[in-house]
C-alpha cells in the first residue's frame, strides 16, 4: 500500500470519537521551514484525538536541544542524527517527512556542467565538511577518478550568506540545501545534480528520506493513534497543497517571496518531496547510504556503529 495511503487509511478507520482528554503534542518547528506551510493547512481540520502547540525555533539545533530536554515531543531532522543518538543507546526515532534534497547550483550561463568542470573554480558548500550531499558529491567524483576536495577553492557557510555569495560571483557553484537551490533556480540558476542524482551515480536508486518526524520510541508507543492520525493529517495536508491552488495560495506569504517565478519552483521542489513509499527495499537503501557515509566521515557523520542502528526508523503498530 502506498505510504500516504497507508497513513491515511489508518486514520480513517480508527475511532475518531472526542475523547475526554486529548492528547497533547508539543511540536518544535521553524517558522520558516515548510512543515509550518503544513501546519498553516493542517490546523484548518484539526484531529478529534490530539491537539498541537507549536514551538517556534531559531534553527534545527534548537529543535535538538528541545526535544534532547523533554521540552518538545516532536521535531523534524534528519535520520543520520537519529542513527547516531541510537547508537549511543537513546531511543529516538525517525519517520519520513520528506525527500526533497540539496543541489549543485551555477548561474545560467556558467561553463560548469560536470563534476569535471568544478576543478579549480570556487564552490561553496552549505552545512560543513560533514554536510552528507558534499560527502557523497566527493563519492560521486572518487568513480571519475576526480579528488573534488583538493580540486577546488572550498567555501564553508550558512546557507543564506553562501547563496549571496554566489550571486557576488564570489563562489562559481554553490552545494546548498534544496529551499535555498529552489530559490536561486527561481532567480534563473541552474542546478548541476541534485542530492538524488548524486545518490543514483552511486547505485541507489530507491527514494530515500531527507528529513522526518523525529520523537522517542517510547513516547511513540505510549501515544500511538494521537502520532498516527497527526502523521497522516499532515501527509494529507502535503498532497492538497499540492494538488488544491486555493489551499497553496493561502500559505504563500510562508514562502517569504512576492516573486511567482520562484514561488512555482519552491512548491514543484517541494511536492516531489513528498514521500509516497516506504518499505524494506527503502530502508535497506538507507542503511546502504549509512554504510558509505560511516566510512566517507570516518564515522564522525555516523558514530561509531558500523551499521545502521535497529529502530532508526520508527514502524507504527496495529491502532
């Protein structure tokens, strides 16, 4: 059964009676991420079993530290840093919000269009050394005989001050996060490959999370049909701002551009995101991706665990 279907079916067969209590989900999320687009569309049908408050964070490292502290039930990051707090024995685990991945982005008219063409020009890479994309882009290179990080003049930022950089001319290519390549290709950019173009020329053609809906097993267990139907609200909510303009109209002031151009780009980056399948063959595609980045890190992207942790990724029961 199709994973959105799945969700879906489960909340609309369990029993969505008021309770007398419900039951409360604390949820850390940015007020500029997309899952705010979601809870903006969400909240218009809330669930009979659960009710939301919302954290505004700063950043994903806030979430971490928020749900690390008990503070929040809920955050989304990425499945790596799930895998790497499991291996040290907490029980933190992962369920899938999202694929939509970073990109390898240069102006329109650059003489880049290969890997090949990146030698000895400057690229800027969002998200450190350990940033998976640029472990896996050096991968990619590794099989055209290419050593990427001694071939060219690496900057290290954040996001928006590297996307800045790019439109000074003082990076010719920047690696970046999918929204910030959304926007820059929006403004006429163009991308080179993408997260999951660089994980195909590595052999894995399965489509794999990004980011998910990260919480405690325990927590989970505890609060099931209250985290079931919230997971297929929200998987709801993604499909009708995907298929329903009136409903993607609505949450455009979240997307913090007055420009259509890019507002159309964001949302095609953003619904082929969405995650419509997810099985054995999927998470034996993500313990693969672990596996290489646990040896392309020397375990400091991974821990120490040589194999992906059990119970990285969470797997509802029977309501």
């Amino acid at each position: 059964m199709k994973f959105t279907g799945f969700l879906i079916a489960c909340c609309l067969t369990a029993n969505l009676a008021v309770a007398a209590e419900k039951t409360t989900i604390h949820l850390a999320v940015q007020a500029t991420g997309t899952v705010a687009w979601e809870l903006a569309t969400l909240n218009k049908h809330p669930a009979a079993d659960y009710e939301l408050v919302v954290q505004q964070v700063a950043n994903p490292e806030a979430a971490k530290v928020a749900l690390q502290s008990g503070a929040v039930d809920v955050i989304v990051s990425d499945w790596l840093w799930v895998a790497r707090l499991r291996g040290t024995g907490t029980d933190f685990t992962f369920y899938p919000y999202s694929s939509a991945s970073g990109a390898l982005v240069v102006a329109k008219d650059s003489p880049i269009h290969t890997l090949k063409d990146l030698v000895g020009k400057r690229l800027g890479v969002a998200g450190g050394e350990l940033d998976k994309n640029w472990l896996l882009l050096q991968a990619l290179a590794q099989q055209e005989h290419l050593d990427l990080n001694a071939s060219v003049e690496k900057t290290v930022g954040a996001p928006p001050l590297l996307n800045e950089q790019l439109l000074q001319k003082r990076v010719d290519a920047l690696l970046t996060y999918w929204h910030f390549a959304a926007r820059l290709e929006g403004q006429g950019y163009r991308q080179i490959i993408d997260g999951k173009g660089i994980l195909q020329g590595l052999g894995i053609h399965e489509t794999v999370p990004t980011l998910g809906y990260v919480f405690k097993q325990s927590w989970a267990q505890a609060h099931q049909q209250a985290l079931t139907h919230f997971l297929a609200a929200s998987a709801a909510a993604k499909i009708q701002l995907c298929t329903d303009d009136a409903a993607w109209h609505e949450i455009v002031p979240l997307t913090q551009t007055d420009d259509v151009a890019t507002q159309a780009v964001l949302r095609r980056h953003y619904c082929e995101g969405n995650i419509s399948g997810w099985g054995d063959k999927e998470q034996q595609a993500a313990a693969r991706i672990y596996s290489l980045l646990h040896s392309l890190s020397q375990q400091q992207l991974t821990g120490a665990s040589e194999t992906l942790p059990t119970g990285t990724f969470w797997t509802p029961g029977p309501l």
